[in-house]
C-alpha cells in the first residue's frame, strides 16, 4: 500500500516541476528541457528527477547548474502545491535511456543497411 502512495507521490511531483520549470523558472542558462520521470525513496526523503535535454554537452551541463542553484525555490513551490508534512530533496540526473535508444535504433539501422546491400 506505501508503494503505491510513493508513485502517486512521484507522478504528482513530476507533473508539479514541470509546470514550475515550463512557467516560473526564467534562467537564462536552462534550455529546452523535458522531465522524463521522478523516483521518490519510500520515506519521501529524496526525489531523483530525470530530465531529457536538447543541445550540446556545455548546455546540458549549463542547465544543470542552473537546476542546482534554483533547486532551493522549485523546492518551495512545490511544498507549496503539494500538501506533504517534509517536502523531497530534489537531485537532477540525465534520462539517458532516450540517448541509448537513439543509438540502438542507428546501429540497427546499419546493420539493415549492410544486408541489403549484399
């Protein structure tokens, strides 16, 4: 029965941070960015957010910085929308899995390509 609430509590602070970070966040070093998931421990404790982001490693890791420093006021308005009794701590991480995916899908590509043409 836990296990169940900590997703709805996952799915609910994902939904959450994205529309903080679509609308209230305005730095100017956080590119294009998507939340791909959040897993929150079973205590409620921490959240590990998963973004995809488009562009170069630089700004990947410029818009990870720029997450770092604004982690504290996401932080905030997210206890402020989501009634829990200790708000996560929030960690951003990389969805690497799109990237992965991508590579897969290329070396599978080729490996069509070079049967054919034989």
């Amino acid at each position: 029965m836990a296990r169940v609430r900590v997703g709805r509590v996952g799915e609910q602070v994902k939904k959450e941070i994205s529309q903080i970070l679509q609308s209230e966040i305005k730095d100017p070093r956080i590119g294009f960015l998507t939340v791909t998931g959040v897993d929150v421990t079973n205590d409620l404790s921490q959240a590990k957010v998963y973004l995809s982001v488009l562009g170069t490693d630089e700004q990947k890791e410029g818009t990870l910085k720029a997450l770092g420093s604004a982690s504290g006021y996401i932080r905030s308005e997210l206890g402020k929308r989501i009634r829990l009794r200790k708000v996560p701590e929030l960690i951003f991480k990389f969805d690497t899995s799109i990237d992965y995916g991508s590579r897969i899908e290329n070396l599978l590509h080729q490996l069509n390509d070079g049967k054919s043409a034989e």
